[in-house]
C-alpha cells in the first residue's frame, strides 16, 4: 500500500540489520560487512539484478570477487588520515571541510579517488582488485537506487561549517530557517515569472482575442482565484491583491489574460503549498493546546491555541513532539520523489495514539512524495490494520509476533 512494507519481529531478530544491510550497499560501505557477523546474503534487486555476499574468516566473496584477511583486517582497522577528523555521526575531511558520514567513509576514502591512498598500503595486486571492487559496487549502488536511512536518533545531528568547529545541534532549532529559505526560494521564482508576465503583459492584452464571456464564467473564474489566493495568503506567502468587482463586459479580455496569469504564477507554488498543506495537517493533529503556524520571516512557529500571539519555543517542546516534527518535516520537504526511505523505529517517543496514527500519515508522504518505504518496528499499534504490508522475521523461525 503506497510502496511502503513493514518489517517486524522479535529482538535481536535483525530488523535493523536489514535497514542497515541495504544503506550499506547502496553507498558501497564494504567495511559494514567486514563487520557484521553473518556467513552468507542474497540480495535481488529489479531488472533481474542480484548479489551474494559471503563471508568467511579468511575473506568476504562478493559475487565472484574475494577480498583476503590482509585487505578485511584493513578495512576493520582504524586507519590514521591526518586530514580526517572524526567527529559524531561520521568524520570531517579539514582539506574540504566535507563532511562524510560513517556510511559513505569506505567508499569516498578508498574508491572515489582511484584508490591511491589504498594502493600504496596493499600494493599493486591489492589496488587491482580494489578497482574491480569498486566496479562491483557502483553496479550495485545503481541498482539499490537513491536510499535514505532515517535512525532512531533523530533530534541530534552535527553542523559543520568552515569558520567552526563540528557542532551537536539539536536539529529541531535548524528546521524554521531550513522552511524559510525553501519559501525564499520559491519567492524568487515566483518574482522572475511574474516579473516576465507583467512585462509583457501590455502586447498580451493588445493581441488578444479571446475574454471572459460572461457573468457565470467570471464568477467561476474568481471562485478558483479566491480559493487559491486564501492557500497564499494563509501561508504568507505572497502580497498580493485579488480583484471583486462585479462583471463587465467590457474588461473581459483583460480579465481572462489576469485570471491565466495568475494560475501560472499560483503554479510555481503549488508544488510547495501541497507540502505545507501536509505537514500542517500532520502535526496539528498531533499537537494540544498549539499549533504549527507558516511564516515568510521565520519559516514556521508553534504558537498557543487559544492565543496565537504567544509564541513558544521549540525547545519547550516534548521529545515526542519533536521526533514528530522533525520526522514528517524531513520525510514532507527533504525526500526526494523516487527515493527508497528506511525508518528505524518510528515509534520512539511516541504516545500510542500517535502511534495508531503513524502509517496512515506516512501513506499519504509516500503517495504524495512517490517513495518506497520500509519501516522496521516493535509497535503493533504501528502495524495496526496494516497486517497485509507486514514482514514478520519471527514466522522464518516460528516465533511470529503480530497476526
């Protein structure tokens, strides 16, 4: 049901691993499987495409390529760049200031540059290998496709910027400024075709031929407009006026190339609107006694219910409040169409009415967002009446726990 399948089953059953397994192929992260105890996989992916993994003390076999102790003892050693300084949730490159995260540090380290740096600690016939390795690999990042992994540990991430130091910020404080600059974004589109439109407006109007014909269309003309117009203006969108006159004829050229006009330049916020639309939906329904308000100036506030003026704090939010806001903001504004989206445990924190509450909403990000989505949980008030999207690890070994 909207692409999304739930993995369940009891502890330690590997629910995350799987999550896990897949981020790591899909960013060609060799060293999580020098890692990971297991013997063998299969992965099968669309088109016919598959691979197998398999794993000995002596070596890691993918497909047809082995990898000997000497290079698995590398790969699980802690490997000393001066210019790479770890710091939480991955590692700092100080040449770049790029962060790279612990997911993508065996591939952007040894394979992304021609493996020179791994070349001259293996030696030739190693470093031949590596590049056939690498080859492996980038067929199977094709095939994994675009993947996002979303952990159980979401309200902390680290910033990093050039003029600082590696900072833990809890993210929830970073998300206004990040909707802000997306509404400015949009903004300035919207300035460049309205910009284009009114100046050719004048030839437009002269060449035109066709107007509004008479009062009824007028009047459904306008109750689009109206429509359209409250979506901005409840946003705060834009600054803008709507006309309310009553019919005339005489205008009517001029009425039908401004009503036209106005749905091009409503497109360009369309796409952002249904986001908004969503999340607002989502969260108010989550939050008592507040509300998620949209704003030009500050990207969005929380506000008191029964006194919008009153402002809150983000940080006076509770954990389950948060985890909701960040959670459906990044699944809503920072999800790409296509993508293949892992959630670890998205019941963290969460009341179990929110919990009932998680799936439905979730269907909706996914059809609006088209994502595939694979949520891996503890919760049978997550799975609720989505049995039929279920894969329970516990019935591989008779140990089922949600029928």
């Amino acid at each position: 049901m909207g692409g999304i399948t739930i993995i369940t089953g009891p502890n330690g059953f590997g629910k995350s691993t799987v999550l896990q397994i897949i981020n790591a192929l899909s960013k060609g992260n060799i060293a999580y499987f020098a890692k990971l105890d297991f013997s063998s996989l299969e992965v099968e992916f669309n088109g016919n495409n598959k691979t197998k993994i398999n794993k000995t003390k002596q070596k890691i076999a993918i497909d047809d390529i082995d990898l000997d102790e000497k290079m698995i003892e590398f790969f699980q050693s802690d490997i000393r760049m001066p210019w790479i300084q770890p710091i939480q949730g991955g590692f700092l490159d100080r040449r770049t200031e790029a962060f790279i995260s612990e997911d993508e540090f065996f591939y952007r380290m040894f394979l992304d540059r021609n493996s020179r740096y791994l070349n001259g600690l293996l030696g030739k016939l190693e470093g031949n290998k590596i590049k056939q390795v690498k080859k492996k690999l980038d067929s199977i990042r094709e095939w994994c496709g675009d993947v996002r992994f979303i952990t159980d540990q979401r309200l902390i991430q680290t910033k990093i910027s050039r003029s600082e130091k590696p900072q833990v910020v809890d993210v929830i404080q970073e998300l206004p400024q990040r909707l802000k600059t997306e509404i400015t974004r949009v903004s300035e589109e919207y300035s460049r075709v309205a910009n284009n439109l009114d100046s050719t407006y004048p030839k437009r109007l002269f060449a035109a031929k066709d107007g509004i014909e008479n009062k009824s269309e007028y009047e459904t003309y306008l109750e689009d407009v109206n429509k359209k117009f409250e979506k901005l203006s409840n946003y705060n969108l834009v600054d803008m006026s709507i006309i309310d006159e009553a019919y005339n004829q005489k205008y009517s050229t001029a009425l039908k190339i401004y009503f036209d006009d106005f749905a091009k330049k409503y497109k360009v916020f369309q796409d952002l609107i249904a986001k908004l639309d969503l999340f607002t939906k989502i969260i108010n329904n989550r939050l008592t006694f507040k509300q998620i308000r949209i704003t030009r100036d500050e990207g969005f506030q929380v506000v008191d219910e029964d006194n919008p003026q009153k402002v809150l704090q983000l940080s006076q939010l509770s954990s389950g409040e948060k985890q909701e806001i960040v959670l459906f903001y990044e699944l809503i504004f920072d999800t790409k169409k296509g993508l293949l989206l892992l959630i670890d445990e998205p019941e963290i924190s969460l009341h179990i009415a929110w919990q009932k509450q998680f799936l439905d909403d979730l269907v909706k990000v996914s059809e609006q967002t088209a994502v595939q989505v694979i949520v891996a949980t503890h919760s049978p008030q997550i799975i609720s009446k989505y049995l039929d999207i279920q894969v329970d690890l516990g019935e591989l070994y008779g140990n089922q726990l949600y029928t």
